[in-house]
C-alpha cells in the first residue's frame, strides 16, 4: 500500500503535479494520462530523481521521500524507464545481478536465474545484452525489476514501441509481478488495452491533478476520461 | 503462472549453469595472453640491447598509467587529464620511501600506491561531481599545480628531512633497486610482472561487482541508481584504484631512472597519455600496453633513426583524430580486424584464380 499526500512538484513556473492525494493499495496499478501529465514526474518522486516542493509519500508505512535514490532501491523501489536502459556491455545476468539485494550468495543467484526465467528471456543468461533485440532488452529490464525481493515496481511505457506479440508477453509477465515477487506494480502506459489487460485499477492524471481513479473498466468508461483524454470511441 | 513456457525456462536455467562456475570466457585469449607474457619475461630480455631495455621497462611502468587512465575513460567514463601529476606523486612517495628506510621493495610499491590513493581520492572528491570536458579542465588544472609544486619542492636526491632533497650535494645517489632486480635486464622484468599484477588487479575489478557497476554508470547513471548502485561511491572507488597502480608504477619509475629531476615531468605529459590511450583503446585491456608502446617505444624508435620528437605530436595529433571519427574503440579494436579484412583479402585473392579456372 502508498499513499501519497498533497504532492506537488513544480519546474520553474510549471507545476507538474498539483496536490496529488492518491492510494495504490495493491496488485498491478495503473496510471494514465495524456503527455506531461505527470506520470513520469510521479515515478520520479518515488524513485528520488525529483524533489517535491511538499507533500508526503508513505509506502508501506516507510517515508520514501526521507532516503536518497539509490537507498530507496535498496529498500525496494524498482523502476524502469521511458527509454530502455538495460546495459549493453554486460550479459543478461550481470544486467540482472546489478540490482541491489538483501540475498547473498547462492540464493542471490537463483534469484537472480529466477527472474531471468520468470521474464520468459529467450537468450541464455550468458548473452550480452547489446545483441538482443528491443523486446528481450525491455524483458530484462522487467527482470531487473523484479529481483532481489521489491516491493514496488515502477513500470514506465514497457510496451513503447513493441509489436502485437511481444505485447502480450510483456502483460502476461506484468500482471503476474505481484504474485511472483509479493510487489506492488504501477504501470505508466498509452496502450490501453494493455493497461486494461493487466491493472485490476487504474488512476488518471492530466495537468498535474488526479481526474478519475477507480475500478480499471470503470475509469476507461468514464466518458469525461475518454472524451477528454484518450479521444472518443477505440477504447 | 504466466505464459513463460517452462520446458524453455529451464533450458536457459540449465544454460546459467556454467556461467556460475567461472569458466574462462575466451580460453584461446587467455593462452595467447600467457604465451605472450611468458616471451616478454624470458625471451624479448634476450634480443634486446640496452638502449631498447630501457625503453622496454618505461613501457611496463606506463602501460599501468594507461590502464590506470583506461579504466577511468573507458569504463566509467570521466575524462582525467591529470594522470601525469598522478603519477609524479607516486614516484616523489617512492624516491622518497626509498631513500628514507631499507624496506623490502614491494612493501614501498605498495605504500607508495596507498599514499598516492589517498592524495588522488582527496583531489578526486570534488573533481568527481564533474563529467566530461569540465572534469578534464579541473584535472589539467589540478595536474598543472602538482608540477609546480613539486618543482618547487624538488624530487629526493638523498637529503635529509621530509622533502629529502638537498641542493647543495655535490654526490647524488642513485635511488635504490630491489637486490632481486639490479641490472636492466632484471629491472626490466621486474616492472613487467609488476605490470601484470596490476593487470590482473584492474581485470579482477571489471569481472566482478564495481565492473558491473562501472559499466551501469558509463552507459546510464539514471538506472546505476535505480538499480540501487551508490555512483558516488563507485566512481570515487574507479578513482582511487587508479590513482593506486599510478602511484606503484610512479614508484617503479623512481627505481627504473634512479635519478629523478622535476624537469623530467611536465603538464604536457597529461595530455599525450589521455592521447594515447585512446589511440590504444581505453575499452580494451590491451589498450593500454598499445598505448604505453606508442608514448615509450616510438620516440626510442624516432630517436635511433635520428627523427626529430616533434614528429610525435604530429602523428599522436592525428591518431586522435582518426579515433574520434573512425575508430572509437582505438587500435586494440581496429587492428585485429583490419588483419582479418586483410586476410580475408588475401583468401579471395588465392581462391579467385582457382574459381576461375573451374568455370
């Protein structure tokens, strides 16, 4: 469970996210929003790349925002970006094994070969990253987030730019994040069949403030939400 | 579960297994790697004159700067011009130890690299919240203070006292070599397996946590610290590492010239080392001995010849150059595969005939 209090972030003049009151209880969550909402703003609050001007984030009755980035990682925050960021110079495992831990030792390793197999990566753990495709780098990615015991999962636009197939594979792996790691997942996306595939509820953002949250159908049926962010009738 | 299929899920995990045991990546470089060692050892001493054995031995002692250099550069990506002042330390630490006490040899080596670690790492501090061009120009500063101050202060030459030098003596002498290692030769071989230790030091680092983490930190510092990576701390450690085998192999250097003279060491040598390095290829190992041939053997070569030195700024002017539009990853990634181009050339060339004479 996170609840986040009164969090504002303001740019300059721009105020990135206004007062946001909002509680992720648990399972897969989504948040949407059209660009510059502040979805990814809010990841980088949780993950400590940004400093909110006021507001307090509790996760799991810990204050988030008291630790510095890469203690939250320890601690258990994951996140994975917009841009994908698996280490191309490094193999699988090792892009895996980077991950901060509390495991040592041999259970680190069947953790870390755990996660490998649980993201369904179809290369050996052995291959470096730099020769594997887009979709099998954003699989580890995914891996890398959920090793080393998280307890939440920060998932920004996994499925940017993916085909049908890889898609698929990619939602079956998220929607299970919570049962196979015990984390909480948040899933930023613009494919909302995605995002109605995997987050049982999903919160919507626009301009900084929080619009709608509910029931995942529920939120894409709002007509307001539709005819205001995400255009008339696809969805 | 999921829809992972599980037959495919355990083959990777069978796969992972020999990963776990640490096998050799690459057995073939690891031989070649020995032989190559082996020859440099026991044989190369054999052929070679004095004059070149000299040259041989700065080669090893440099080739530690550059990897010192390569290691910061190409691994973690902070651009240092200021190994030269690095190293100038290690050997002002090394003449000095070993003029002031009768330690055994590598006992100073050591110490020298420690003290030198901790004068880098204090320098390092600040210098590492800077990247790119702006910690380049604070390293080149901070290289440009340490020539003059120990310029002022002067290198040992057996005084007494904490600076050791003592200008009115008329009988220098020389500084000491290990009683293992007093004749060139023997020196030479010396600062060779100091080398190698220091390689395998550095190569231990990259295949274990710090080189996972440097490798995180030069490609994306973002998700260095969203995998829980301290970068400051890695960095700061990458620093002091190579301020470490700098300041060893500065101490090798004071027993290599025995005498050492501050208008020996000038800013400009910061310079041509970052050059050179990346000529030799600062993501490769073997960049740095490249390098180290390319600043140390060249001019001996130039120098038999009867060329004039200035032909190496000429030709080092030119050798970035072409790493910065054509060869990033600098003559230890370009020359194996320009000799296979070229065979494969030749192949074509010996086949064709025969090809042409079946049709």
């Amino acid at each position: 469970m996170i609840e986040i209090e009164n969090l504002t972030v303001r740019y300059g003049g721009v105020t990135s996210l206004d007062a946001l009151t909002l509680v992720f209880a648990r399972g897969t969550c989504g948040l949407i929003g059209p660009n510059g909402a502040g979805k990814t703003t809010f990841f980088n609050v949780l993950s400590g790349f940004v400093r909110p001007a006021s507001g307090t984030v509790r996760a799991f009755g810990t204050n988030l925002l008291a630790m510095s980035h890469f203690r939250r990682a320890r601690w258990g925050v994951r996140r994975t970006f917009q841009t994908e960021q698996a280490i191309e110079e490094l193999t699988v495992y090792d892009n895996v094994a980077m991950v901060a831990s509390p495991l040592r030792g041999a259970a680190r390793r069947a953790d870390v070969l755990a996660a490998i197999e649980y993201a369904g990566i179809d290369a050996s753990p052995g291959t470096r990253v730099g020769t594997l495709g887009a979709g099998q780098r954003r699989l580890v990615e995914v891996a890398r987030a959920v090793a080393g015991k998280p307890r939440l999962v920060l998932l920004d636009e996994p499925a940017a730019g993916l085909p049908e197939q890889e898609t698929q594979h990619l939602a079956e792996v998220i929607r299970g994040i919570p049962e196979y790691a015990g984390a909480l997942t948040i899933l930023v996306d613009h494919d909302m069949s995605l995002v109605s595939a995997v987050c049982s509820t999903t919160a919507v953002l626009d301009f900084g403030k929080l619009i709608a949250s509910g029931p995942t159908a529920a939120v894409l049926r709002d007509e307001h939400v539709m005819r205001a962010y995400l255009g008339t009738a696809e969805v | 579960m999921t829809g992972v299929d599980t037959k495919d899920a355990t083959a990777v995990a069978q796969q992972g297994l020999p990963l776990l045991r640490r096998r050799p990546q690459r057995p073939v470089h690891l031989t070649v790697t020995v032989v190559l060692a082996l020859f440099v050892l026991f044989a190369l001493p054999e052929f070679m004159s004095g004059y070149y054995t000299g040259y041989a031995t700065l080669v090893a002692i440099y080739s530690i700067v550059t990897l010192g250099l390569g290691l910061l550069v190409g691994r973690v990506g902070l651009y240092s011009l200021g190994q030269g002042a690095i190293l100038q330390i290690g050997a002002w630490t090394g003449a000095r130890l070993l003029f002031a006490s009768g330690q055994p040899y590598p006992v100073v080596l050591i110490e020298a690299g420690l003290v030198t670690m901790l004068i880098g790492t204090l320098i390092g501090l600040p210098a590492i919240r800077l990247r790119g061009l702006y910690l380049a120009l604070i390293t080149l500063m901070m290289a440009g203070g340490i020539t003059v101050i120990l310029a002022t202060v002067n290198f040992p030459n057996g005084g007494g006292g904490f600076t050791g030098y003592n200008g009115t003596a008329v009988h220098i002498p020389p500084i000491r070599r290990p009683s293992i290692a007093g004749s060139e030769t023997a020196y030479f071989r010396y600062a060779v397996v100091v080398a190698l230790i220091m390689f395998v030091l550095v190569y231990l680092h990259l295949r274990t946590r710090p080189g996972r983490a440097w490798a995180a930190i030069r490609q994306s510092e973002p998700a260095a610290l969203a995998a829980g990576i301290n970068t400051t701390f890695y960095k700061l450690w990458a620093w002091a590492l190579a301020a470490f085998i700098t300041g060893v192999a500065g101490a090798v250097l004071a027993g290599q010239a025995q005498y050492l003279y501050s208008i020996n060491f000038t800013t400009q040598d910061s310079i041509v080392l970052l050059a050179v390095a990346l000529m030799g290829g600062v993501y490769n190992l073997w960049g740095a001995v490249i390098a180290a041939l390319l600043m140390q053997l060249l001019p001996a070569f130039l120098q038999n010849l009867g060329l004039s030195y200035a032909w190496l700024d000429i030709l080092f002017g030119l050798g970035v150059l072409q790493v910065l539009t054509t060869a990033p990853a600098g003559l230890a990634d370009q020359f194996p595969k320009d000799m296979t181009r070229l065979g494969r050339l030749i192949m074509s060339r010996i086949r064709r005939p025969a090809r042409d004479g079946a049709t």
